[in-house]
C-alpha cells in the first residue's frame, strides 16, 4: 500500500472512530499516530513526533490567546452583562410582535461581541431570556430555536474563539479576521431578526405581546450596557489600531471584564476560582483537539494528500467558484455531525491550499480572509441544523417541557436565513471585505 493511499484511506477510519463516538481529539490523534507509523515503517518516528508535537501545541504563545477569550466569557456572564443586553432590548423591541424573540437576538449579537464561543453564548442567553420568552406567551419551540440560533452570533462576532483557530493555521493576521468578521455578524443578526418577524407572522399564536417600557426606562436599560461597548470597543479598536497585539487585547479584555464584574457585586473568591475552573476545563478541550488535529495534519501532510488534492483540482479544470461551492456544502453537512472548531482543524489544512491556488479576482490575503467567514458562516449552521445541532440540545436541556422536534420546526427558519446570507457574501465578497485596508 502506497503512503498516498494510506493517507486516503485514513478519512473513512476518522469518520468511523467518529461515528462510534470516540472523542473527536482522540480520534484524531489515534488515527494520526497508526498513520504515521504505516508509513515509517515503526512506532519510532510517531512517538517521537509526540514528544515534539505536544511541546509545541502547549507552549504557543499564539495559542494564549484562546483561555483569555474563554475567561473574558466567563467574567463577562458573571458581570451581568447578558442581562443588562437584553433588558436594552427588550425595552425597545419587547412590545412589537415577536419584539421579546428579538430583543433575545440582538443581546446574543452583544454578548456574542464579548464572548467568542457559540455555545457559551446559547447557554447563558437561555438562562436569562427563555423565562422571559415563556411569561409573554412564546410558544416553547419558537423560544428554544430562536436562542439556538442567537448563540450561534457567539461564534462569528469576533472576538471569536474559532476565528483565531482559523487564522492561526492560515497564518493570517487576526485583527484583520475580526474586522471582516463584524458586517457578515450584524448582517447574520438582521437576519434572524427578519426570520423571527416572518415566523410570527406565519405562526401568530406562537408569540404573545407585552406593554411598551416608558421611554426614560429604555435610556436608562441602554445605559447599563455601556460596559459591552467599552470592552468590545477596547480589545477589537486596540488589536486593530496597534496599541497591543491580539493576545494582549484578551489579556486587556479578561482584566476589562473582570473588574466589571468585581463591582456588580458578581466576581467574589469562589466565583473567581469556578471561573479559573471552568476556563481551565475548555482550556483543556480546546487544546486536545488542537494536539489530535496537529498530529493528524502532521501525518496527511506526509503522505502528500493535501497536494495531490490541489493538483487534482487544478488539474481538471473546475471553475474556481464550483470547488467553493463545494466545499460549503461539504461544512454544511458534515457541521451538522461535528462541532465547529473540529470541522475548522480538521480540513482547514486539507481544503485552504486548494482554495489558495484558485483564481477569484482578489489578492491571495483577501481570499483567505474571505474563505475564512463564508467557513466560519457555514459551520455556524451546522449547530443548529437537526439532527446533531448542539445548540438545540444546549437550550431544550433549559427547557425540558418543549419536545425537541417543536425546536426543529421553528429552527428552520433560521436555517433559511443563513444559507441565504451566505449566498450573499458568496456573490459579493466586497460586503465582508470592504473594511479590510489594501
């Protein structure tokens, strides 16, 4: 057996480790290790590279940027800032029809901006808006898809978590990623605010209505949220006008978030240690699947495969935008069976060199970054696409009376959204890529 066949035939072994539900770390690393020992002939050379690959992934120091972002979502939930997100609002959509469902949207966009991961997003917008979606009458799966799909805007409004995976394996510049990030976000949120409107009125009796807030009260719930504005302001504004690099813009955004929580009362010695915890515990996540990712790419790339894949598609003549076309469609399906940040670690170094050698009009900059959010976009679908959305299951655990199949009627909704905006950003890149300096 040749190494390239070896290589090949490694994609269907993953797929099974993955279907009997091997940890998608594990599975990679295992695969990755049997491979590379076939084609050296031994356990020496893969043990070795062990050693190193596991140095090496720990001892990044772009890689710290990753827990910085997850402490700044943890700070930021305890300093009441989800809530203080959705009483603004709430306040001034609350009394429109579907105006709670998107009320609880635009607080997802706003602690999305300070938080970086989907599912952390999801999770606690559905512990402060799904009581208040369930009081005004909103029919049970409405609520549930409508926060599934809000806490997807965690994963693209940057700082996003996923997004510095991306632009770390690309070798791309991250304050660059984050600002082509921040139109396709408002625009996924437009969305689903839209997808909410026609939902209500298709399904009137699945929302109810409650009484306008006097306006002095609407002023005074936007001032509260001044600390998402000066957070975001400061980590994203900073990272891109050079004061501090995207690693020390993190640092500055734990340490915003943090005191903010100190004085809302919310950052005490036991919240401080749990935050440290649960920050150490994703840590960990993250960062074994990035050493299982590493270690599989690390065998593909002897063996070759990504090369001859790129050969093979040039060779055969394909227009630049059928290969693009699918390989979304390839993340649109396998996004519904794997979480967002294996699917990025996992074909990323498989799929960008076949894109990078294709002819889109653009600067080879301005495709990856381009590539990166319409990658990004599509696996975001991926969470709350049926029947493995992990969104959907985050939000009916908070919600146990509502059948998870009410949630996949409304989700669809949602669904249609994205997939058009994605054809939008496909069709016209200018729109993610006009705040990008030449």
């Amino acid at each position: 057996m040749s190494t390239l066949e070896i290589g090949f035939l490694s994609f269907p072994a993953l797929m099974v480790l993955i279907f009997i539900r091997v940890p998608i770390g594990l599975a990679m690393f295992l695969v990755g290790f049997v491979g590379l020992s076939m084609v050296t002939g031994g356990t020496n050379i893969a043990l070795a590279r062990l050693k190193s690959e596991t140095y090496t992934t720990f001892s990044s120091y772009s890689l710290t940027i990753v827990p910085m972002f997850l402490l700044m979502g943890q700070f930021a939930t305890l300093g009441g800032m989800s809530s203080a997100l959705f009483k603004a609002a709430e306040g001034f959509l609350g009394h429109r029809k579907g105006g709670v469902a998107m009320a609880a949207v635009g607080a997802c966009a706003g602690f999305g901006a300070i938080c970086g991961s989907s599912l952390a997003t999801a999770a606690t917008m559905g512990r402060v808006a799904l009581p208040e979606l369930k009081e005004y009458g909103y029919a049970g799966g409405f609520s549930t898809a409508t926060l599934a799909a809000g806490g997807t805007l965690g994963i693209l409004i940057p700082p996003s978590v996923v997004l510095v995976i991306y632009a770390i394996l690309t070798e791309q510049n991250i304050a660059k990623l984050f600002l082509a990030a921040v139109v396709p976000g408002v625009l996924a949120a437009l969305g689903y605010v839209i997808a909410v409107s026609i939902y209500v009125r298709l399904h009137p009796d699945a929302a109810g209505t409650r009484p306008p807030v006097p306006m002095a009260e609407r002023f005074r719930a936007l001032i509260n949220v001044w600390p998402v504005l000066l957070v975001f302001g400061t980590v994203v504004g900073g990272i891109y006008l050079g004061w501090f690099t995207p690693t020390e813009g993190a640092a500055v955004g734990a340490f915003g978030t943090g005191t903010i929580a100190l004085f809302n009362g919310g950052l005490n010695w036991k919240t401080l240690i749990d935050s440290f915890v649960e920050t150490a515990r994703s840590t960990a996540m993250v960062f074994f699947i990035i050493l299982g990712a590493g270690f599989y790419n690390g065998f593909l790339a002897l063996t070759q495969v990504p090369q001859e894949l790129s050969n093979f598609v040039i060779s055969q003549g394909y227009s630049p935008w059928t290969v693009l076309s699918l390989i979304l469609i390839f993340y649109l399906i396998f996004g519904c069976l794997m979480d967002s940040l294996s699917m990025i670690l996992l074909t990323i170094p498989i799929f960008f060199p076949v894109i990078s050698v294709l002819e889109f009009g653009m600067s080879t900059e301005h495709v990856a970054i381009w590539f990166g959010i319409l990658v990004l976009i599509v696996v975001e679908v991926g969470l709350i696409t049926p029947p493995v959305g992990m969104n959907l299951f985050i939000i009916n655990a908070m919600d146990r009376d509502t059948p998870i199949v009410e949630t996949y009627k409304a989700v669809g909704y949602f669904v249609a959204s994205d997939i058009v905006r994605v054809i939008i950003l496909v069709l016209f890149p200018a729109i993610t890529l006009f705040l990008i300096p030449s």
